[in-house]
C-alpha cells in the first residue's frame, strides 16, 4: 500500500531563506533526532563518508568575524556590503550544521565521487527532518566552504570538505514556493542503439 504521507512530505519541502530563520533552533534532543534522521542515507561500502559540526550561540558571530577577515585578505578592495554580509553570514538562524564529507584517500573500493555524494544526501535528509520537526531549514555554501584556510579553521583534515552549511531555525515568514521542473521534460527512455 503506498505511504502517501511520505510523498506528501517530499513534496512540501521548502528551503526557507537563512535570514528568515530565527529562534528558537532545535534543542541537543531535537538535533539528534533529526540527525539520526540524516544519517539514513544510501551508503555504498558502509564507509560513513561524513561527519557534522554544531555551530550555535556567540560561536555563529566567532566564524562570521573570521570569515570576512578570511574575505577582506583575499579581496582587499572589497566592500563594506560584502564584508557585512561575510560578517552576518552564519548569525541569522540559530543553528547551523555544517555537513563534512570524509573522503579516505586510501579508499580506493569505492570511488570519492559516491561517497562526496552520500555526505550531499545527509544534507537533504537533514532539511527533510528539520521540516519534519516543524522548524525552517536552508541549504548553503558559498565561498567559505571551498577556502583552506576556512576548513582549516573548523577543524577539517585534509581529506574532508564541506558538502554544506545547513542554517536550521523557525521561520519568521511562510516557507516561499518556487517554480519546480516539469519531471516529464527531464525524462528520457534510453534504448540500445540498432
């Protein structure tokens, strides 16, 4: 029988702008329940190819303050918007969890590309839970998850990269809709070639 609720739930999901996220966050019961949610998620080899960080309170204003540094070094001419906007960057919703892909380069069982992507299924599993508990969630990177020195300052190894910033609160404003992809233009039936 089919689970029409679970459809349902697919098809309602909304990424609410981080800026229209506010508090309250989730407490440590909801963020572990919603991440055993995440963790839920298609993995080749049963490497567990990620990891998370919390990032709440005066923290979120600690790494604003030293990723627009981190942008004012690498574009001196850099505006005041820009910086503010760098400063203000992880401030707006309460929580942001930041979704680490593990990426063992002496893996060479499964390639680096599945497990990338396992960590990138964390981060909608964990957009679909934070929903599912009633709170807004958004799914970001930008700049800051690709800069050395911006991993190196969260802690990450060598091997790991940011697969994303998810900014997790309640919503000040109805979750926006958006135009979605019409699934039958998408859609090709492949045939053997004659």
């Amino acid at each position: 029988m089919p689970n029409t609720h679970v459809l349902a739930a697919l098809d309602a999901r909304r990424s609410v702008p981080a800026r229209q996220l506010a508090d309250p966050g989730p407490d440590a019961a909801q963020l572990r329940r919603m991440l055993a949610s995440a963790v839920r998620v298609p993995d080749h080899g049963k490497r567990v190819p990620f990891r998370f960080l919390s990032i709440q309170g005066d923290a979120r204003d600690a790494l604003g303050e030293a990723v627009a540094a981190r942008g004012l070094a690498l574009r001196p001419d850099a505006g005041e918007a820009a910086v503010a906007k760098d400063r203000a960057r992880f401030s707006h919703a309460p929580l942001v969890v930041v979704a680490i892909a593990v990426l063992d380069p002496d893996d060479r069982a499964i390639p680096e590309q599945e497990r990338l992507l396992t960590a990138g299924c964390t981060c909608f599993a964990l957009l679909q839970a934070a929903q599912g508990l009633g709170f807004g969630a958004s799914w970001l990177t930008g700049w800051p998850a690709y800069d050395p020195e911006v991993m190196a300052l969260l802690g990450l190894a060598a091997n790991e990269r940011i697969a994303g910033f998810i900014h997790i609160g309640t919503p000040k404003l109805a979750p926006p809709e958006r135009d979605r992809p019409d699934p039958d233009a998408l859609l090709r039936e492949w045939t053997p070639p004659a």
